[in-house]
C-alpha cells in the first residue's frame, strides 16, 4: 500500500480542499494543525468535520514547531510525500504579532524539512510560499516572474516565506531531497479566510454593513479559485524535481483583477450594492500582484478554468447556507 500523504494545515482554508482532493483519488492523508485562534476556531472546526466520513483521513493537532512531533508521525506513518501549508498567514496581523511568524513560518518550516532529510527514500515536499515575495509594484505591469531576485520584501510575512524558499534551496542542496514551492496569489473560495477582504466584505454587504475600501481601491490582485489551486498543488506533487532539485513556481489565475470591479463583482453575485468607505494603502500591503504561471503549465497542463464571478457566486452561495444569513433582495 502507498505510503499517505502528510498535508500540514489541514484545518485550514487551503489544506481542507487538498486533503479531500487526495482522499478522492484514493490517497491516504495525514492532516496536521494546531487549530489557532487567529480567525474564527469554528470556522476550523467545520472543516475538520467535513472529514468525519472519509475513510483514509488521520488528524493530528499539533504545532508544526514541535520538530519531535513532525519527525515521530513521519516516522511513524513512513512518510515520503509531503503538502505543507501550515503557517501564520495573512500581512497586517505580522505587523501586530511578529513573533507568531517567527515560531509558525520559519521553525515550522525548518521542522518540516528535517522529518523529511530523516525519511528514507522521500519523494517530495511541496510547500505553500506567496507572491507577497515580490514586493511592491505599480499596477498593470508584467506577470511576476520566477527569475525575479525577490530581495524587497514589505511585510514580515513575505520575508518569512522568501525565508523558507532559501532555506529550502539550502536544503536540497545538503541533502538533495527534492522540493517545490508554490507562491500562491490570493486564494479565495467556499470554506476561505475571514480575514481576507472578498470575505469580510460579503459580510458587511449581506448585513447592509460599510465595507472599508483599502488603497483608496486602487489595487489589484490575481485571485485564484480554490479548486483551480489544488489543481495545481496536485499536479505539482505529482510531478516532483530530480533528487536534489528544488524550485519555486507562481500559481495564480494569471488575470489582475482591480479591488473595485472585485467589489463589482461580489455584489452582483450578493444581488446587493455595497457601501464604500474609502481608506489609504496600509502598511504591507502591496499594490498590486499578477502572476506568470508559464512555468507550471509546462510542467503540469495547469489551467486556472474558473472564472471570478463564478468563483465569487460559488463563495456567495457557501457565505449563505454556511452563516445562515438570509440577506439577499
Ligand atoms: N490563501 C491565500 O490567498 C494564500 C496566499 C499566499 C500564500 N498562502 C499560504 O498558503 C498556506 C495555506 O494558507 P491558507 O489560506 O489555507 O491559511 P489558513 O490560515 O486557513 O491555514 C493555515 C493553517 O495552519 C495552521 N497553523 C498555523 N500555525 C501552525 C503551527 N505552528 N502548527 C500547526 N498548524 C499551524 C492554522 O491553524 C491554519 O489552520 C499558508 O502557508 C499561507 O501562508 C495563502
């Protein structure tokens, strides 16, 4: 029997839809989360008890820097392929709680790789890094590219996450087990983060609330589907770099969406207009993010299909039954 799969954060947005990913192809998956409280726990419980009746699906609660406990359940469970998205997300709370970023982004990602040098005949570690790597840049440029030095990061959490990318160069380098890291640009979806602004506003807007405007909606973001996502991270996994390679990949939708038509598009698919209170830039934040995915459609056929206003309808309908809010027409 093939060994499973250890998917880290698997209570969280990304890791919940790539374990059920994996379990429906007939993987077996080892889930790993410490379940924090840095947006709503019950949110977290929800996904994990979308798992209650999958047959192939073992949780584990434990914090990822805990290099024992990484090392004794890959030990244990003879480990060879790994999905890391635990972390400490999101840019405003690193200025708030660096320290969080500190303990989860980089010991738990140097955690990671240790259990993995240890465990004989590892296939693959594929890790969750971010396009906040690139720093800052005027809209409607060029697709970021993979070639780009990245040395100006404008938040701590992008300097953790170049951090791990480094880290893991070093890594394949000492020890030669191959890798690859998926700078993700802004994932959104059913089951997503409430701390993201698509899902806070479709709050505010159902509730009849003013949604605050960051950037003065002068921003953009390549928004990519959930399911478009794990496409992605599947494909990756299955398709990992020659002993001793490592690389990092952009997986994004490849299409800058400004924050305004993003906001456009959420109310139609709410069927309700939003009030808009306009705000300045925040500190971190960028301005804004487009990715070249040239790389890993090469390597996989990946192919972002679903559109924004579908995606956000799909997150809309979700937002309804999960929350029960009965807030349309
Ligand atoms: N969602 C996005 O748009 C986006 C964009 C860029 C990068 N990423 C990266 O993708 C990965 C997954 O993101 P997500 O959106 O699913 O975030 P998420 O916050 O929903 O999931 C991360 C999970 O990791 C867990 N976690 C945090 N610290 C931990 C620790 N020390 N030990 C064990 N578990 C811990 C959290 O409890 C959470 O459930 C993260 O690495 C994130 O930085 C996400």
């Amino acid at each position: 029997m093939t060994a499973p799969v250890l998917v880290t954060g698997a209570a969280g947005f990304i890791g919940h839809a790539t374990a059920h990913r994996l379990l429906d192809r007939g993987e077996r998956v080892i889930g790993v989360d410490i379940v924090n409280d840095y947006y709503d726990v019950a949110l977290k419980e929800a996904r994990l008890a979308t798992f209650a009746d999958r047959d192939g699906f073992d949780f584990h609660r434990i914090d990822i820097a805990d290099a024992d406990a990484v090392a004794a359940l890959v030990r244990d469970h003879r480990i060879r392929r790994v999905v890391h998205l635990a972390a400490q997300a999101g840019v405003r709370y690193s200025l708030e709680n660096p320290f969080a970023y500190e303990r989860s982004n980089l010991a738990g990602h140097l955690s990671v790789m240790e259990a993995c040098r240890h465990a004989p005949g590892f296939a693959h570690l594929v890790y969750a890094s971010s396009s906040s790597v690139y720093g800052d840049r005027p809209m409607g440029g060029a697709g970021f590219s993979e070639d780009e030095a990245a040395t100006d990061p404008v938040s701590l959490y992008a300097a953790t996450k170049r951090a791990c990318e480094l880290m893991s160069q070093s890594y394949a380098r000492l020890y030669g087990f191959p890798q690859t890291g998926l700078r993700f640009f802004t994932v959104y979806g059913p089951w997503g983060r409430p701390d993201m602004a698509y899902f806070g506003f479709t709050q505010k807007i159902m509730r009849g609330e003013p949604i605050e405007v960051y950037g003065e909606g002068r921003m953009a973001r390549d928004f990519t589907y959930i399911d478009d996502i794990v496409d992605g991270i599947v494909g990756a996994l299955d398709h990992p770099p020659a002993p001793g390679g490592h690389r990092v990949l952009n997986i994004g939708d490849s299409h800058s969406v400004g924050l305004m038509e993003m906001i456009e598009t959420l109310e139609h698919a709410i069927g309700r207009e939003a009030v808009k209170v306009m705000r300045p830039m925040q500190p971190g934040d960028v301005t804004a993010t487009y990715a070249d995915i040239s790389r890993l459609n090469a390597l996989t056929g990946y192919k972002p299909k679903v559109m924004l206003a579908e995606g956000l309808a799909r997150f809309a309908d979700w937002y309804h039954d999960f929350y029960r809010i009965n807030a349309r027409g």
